[in-house]
C-alpha cells in the first residue's frame, strides 16, 4: 500500500486548479468570519493606539500605560480568537476533504458547516498535537540522558558524536512522528469517522518517504514560488519609504516616527487592493493543494487497500 507519489501530485495539482471556483467557495465565507474576528478586535482597541505619542519626543510613561491596558484588552481574547479560527480551518479542510474524495458534486459557492466531521477532526487534530507533544518530551528526556551520562561520568570527547546523533535522531523522530501521526487525519475523518488518528499511523506505515515527496512538491515548492512572485510584486510599493529612510540616514537627518508611520501607512494603502487581488487568486489554490494532497494519496492507498 505504497502512495503512488507522481500520481498524487498529479492528481492534486489538477483538482487545485480545475476546482478554483469552489474551493473559493469553500474558503470565503469561514476567511470573512476570520477577517470580521480580527476588524473587531482591532476595532475594541483603535481609540488606545490613536491616543498613541508618535511624536519624535514621545511620553514614554503614558506610552507605556496604553501598551498595558492594550495588552489586558487582547488577553481575553486569544484563546476564544485561536479556538475559532482553528474551528473555521477546520470547516475548510472538511469542506476541501469532501470535495476533493468525490463526496461533494458539481460546484461549490458558499460552504459552512458545523457537523460532527468538523468536530471530531479538530479533535483529532488536537489529539495528534497533544501526542506529539508527549512524543516529543520523551525523546527530549532521552537526549538530555544521554548529555546528563556524558557529564556525570566524565566520558572522553569522543563521546560527542554520541550526543550529536541523539540530537539528530530526536528531531527526526519528530518529524517522522508528526507526519504519520497528521498525514491522513483528514480525509481518514471525512470518509470513515472516528478521529482518524490511528488510522493515519496505519496507513503511513512505509509511507514517511513518499509523504515527505508529496508535501514538498504540494506544499513547500508552491509556497516558496508564491513568497517569490509577493515580493517581486509587492517591494516595489515599498521601496519608496525605504530609500527616504536610507536617504536620511545618510544625511544624519532623523525621521520622526509619526511622519514614518504616514510613510508606510500610504504605501500600505497603495498595495492593498493588490494585494487582496493577490490573495483571491493565490489563497484557493494553496488550500487545495495543501488539503488535497492527503485525500488523493488516501484514495490511491485504499484503492489499492480494496483491491488487495
């Protein structure tokens, strides 16, 4: 039950880009709810930073009192902000799950939903963290007992290439934890229920090679060719308060911070509407990049599961 690793790739580039009009749909409405948490936190605490002194000799005690009562505003709210935007990321990996194991027919325009596969997989994904983390320790106390023996009984140098490779066989046990533990969660959770974690280690079984392919090629190369294509296209709208910056420098001329706030507060407001075309193009694509992968590597193992 080996994953066919060019077949994969293959097939989730295909549904990334033949499906862009749903998996826009699937993404839209969950990102605004997103978006709407974050104006209104923003919002809460926008009369605190206005009454910000940006000015080139600011009140620094005063400064200092608006930082702190900002900072008890955001307290309570991180945790209720992290719980729904995991939930809200939750419904996007199940809707692109959905769509991307053939459960879902025809186009996608607005997708919300809050049903038991949404819980149980961010529950199992809550689970698998958890388990890393018990994983993790446990290697972490291993290494720190092979350091602590070499210490405790004065061991000769040599005994350095022993600690070296516990410290590498650590963070490779990290990782290769971590990918068979995740790896099929999804699309394990959206086609057969449960909370998909033991599955994931049964179907991963002789697959960390092949799924350390399919993340590179699904997740990693895209998202640096995208970072790429951002910075050519978005530098340019800073080069401006850049090279005023660098020209006073050079001029020992001090820029006073509110005159270099309004700098980049219009080149952010020259590059918004870029940048949010930007997104809408590029944003749909990596989710189904990112989400697809483990359904059609799912579908090519138990297809050949079925078949056995």
């Amino acid at each position: 039950m080996k994953i066919p690793v060019e077949k994969t790739i293959g097939d989730t580039y295909k549904f990334a880009f033949s499906n862009f009009v749903s998996l826009f749909g699937i993404a839209w409405l969950p990102v605004i709810i997103m978006l709407a948490a974050v104006v209104s936190l923003v919002w809460m605490i926008l009369p605190d930073i206005h009454s910000i002194d940006f000015s080139a000799q600011p009140d620094i005690v005063r400064n200092q009192e608006i930082s702190t009562r900002i900072m008890w505003k955001l307290i309570p709210a991180i945790v209720p902000l992290e719980f729904l935007f995991y939930l809200l990321f939750a419904m996007i990996m199940e809707g692109t799950q959905r769509k991307a194991l053939g459960l879902i027919q025809g186009p996608i325009f607005v997708y919300f939903s809050l049903g038991g596969a949404v819980w149980r997989l961010l529950g199992g994904m809550i689970a698998a963290v958890v388990l890393i983390v018990i994983g993790s320790c446990a290697a972490g106390a291993g290494v720190a007992f092979i350091f602590w023996l070499g210490d405790h009984f004065h061991l000769p140098g040599i005994y350095g290439l022993v600690e070296f490779v516990a410290v590498v066989a650590g963070i490779c046990w990290f990782f290769y934890m971590t990918l068979r533990l995740v790896f099929f969660i999804p699309p394990a959770v959206v086609a057969e229920g449960g909370f998909g974690i033991a599955r994931s280690w049964q179907l991963s079984k002789g697959n960390f090679w092949p799924m350390v392919g399919v993340f590179l090629a699904c997740c990693v190369a895209p998202a640096i060719a995208l970072s790429i294509v951002s910075n050519v296209v978005f530098m340019p709208f800073m080069t401006e308060p850049m090279m005023r910056i660098q020209e006073a420098a050079s001029n020992n001329q001090v820029i006073p911070p509110d005159q270099l706030v309004a700098m980049f507060m219009d080149a952010f407001r020259k590059v918004i509407p870029y940048f949010i075309a930007y997104e809408i193009i590029t944003v749909p694509i990596l989710i189904g990049l990112q989400n697809a992968m483990s359904a059609f590597a799912y579908r090519n193992i138990t297809r050949s599961e079925i078949a056995a």
